[in-house]
C-alpha cells in the first residue's frame, strides 16, 4: 500500500467523520415532529413530559381554537365551577390576574389534570389567594384528550381581563 494511499483513506475517514458530526449537529438542532395532542391522554402528558416543558401549540388570537375552547369548557362542565365565560363562579375566575398556583401553561395543565391536591403533593404551592370553595378535582382522566384542554386555555387566556403582565403568571423577578 502506497503512503499516498494510506494518506487519502485517513483524509477521508476524517471527512466522514466530520461529515457525521455536522449532520448529526443539524439532526439535533432540527426542530421535533410536531405532537399530536389529540392521540395523548392529559395523564399520559404530565406523566411524561418533565416538570416546567408543557406549552400549549395554541395562541388566544386564534379565533377558531378560542371558539373551539369555549365549546368544550361547557362540554366538560368547568363552567359549573368557573362561570359559563370562565368569570368564576363558586370557583375563582379563570379570567382575572390572580393565579391560585401560577399561570404559566404548564402549572395550569397539571393543575387541571392532577386536581389541587395532587398538585401540592408534587410540590407546587398557592402563590395567589381568591375565594375557593373546595379543591380543584383531578379531571386528568375525564378529558378524552390533551389537545382539547389546550384549547380551553386558549378560550380563558382570550377572556383575561386582568394586568397583561400577569396574563401567563406573575413575571419573572416579582
């Protein structure tokens, strides 16, 4: 085998090499498949996802999904507790800038499938105080899937009615 040779099979198999890693930089940085939140259970979501990731694919400006929303905020019954336009009821309102846990997307979705209590046992506390009558109830296996909770969040983000700066939660380094 010539040095030559010998010197072109090395260069090469750097090359690849080199090639590999940029390809596998590009696969990485790549952007994840899109999740279809209609084939995963609100349970199945929380169980896997890790705690703080959760946020919702949907936008309060999307006028159809807020519509969407609002439909299923009466068709899972959450208007019995939060008022038929999420303003409370004998539960707090959905609508105003007091968070009871938070309001980020992802404390609110635990929060709905886990139910109160559960919640705190994982290790979320009250940040917020409003006029609460009993514990919000786990509603993690009645929803027939995640995209359709995400939707109601969209409808009661679209109701807020408080300080813009607390819609998603109180800001960071308050």
């Amino acid at each position: 085998m010539s040095r030559g040779f010998l010197v072109a099979g090395i260069v090469a198999v750097f090359a690849g090499a080199a090639a590999l890693c940029t390809l596998e930089a590009v696969w990485a940085d790549a952007p994840a498949a899109a999740v279809d939140y209609t084939k995963i259970l609100p349970m199945d979501l929380v169980n896997k996802a890790p705690k703080g990731s959760l946020v919702n694919p949907y936008k309060d400006t999307q006028v159809d999904i807020v519509a969407e929303g609002g439909k299923l905020l009466l068709q899972y019954s959450c208007s019995g507790c939060h008022g038929g336009g999420a303003g409370g009821g004998i539960c707090p309102p959905l609508t105003n800038d007091i968070w009871v846990y938070g309001g980020d997307d992802d404390t609110l979705f635990r929060l709905v499938t886990l139910g109160s209590d559960e919640l705190q046992k994982q290790g979320y506390s009250r940040k917020g105080r409003e006029n609460v009558v009993g514990p919000m109830p786990p509603f993690g296996q009645i929803f027939k899937n995640s995209d359709d909770l995400w939707k109601i969040f969209a409808f009661v983000r679209s109701k807020y009615s408080g300080d813009p700066a607390y819609k998603f939660g109180t800001p960071a380094g308050q």
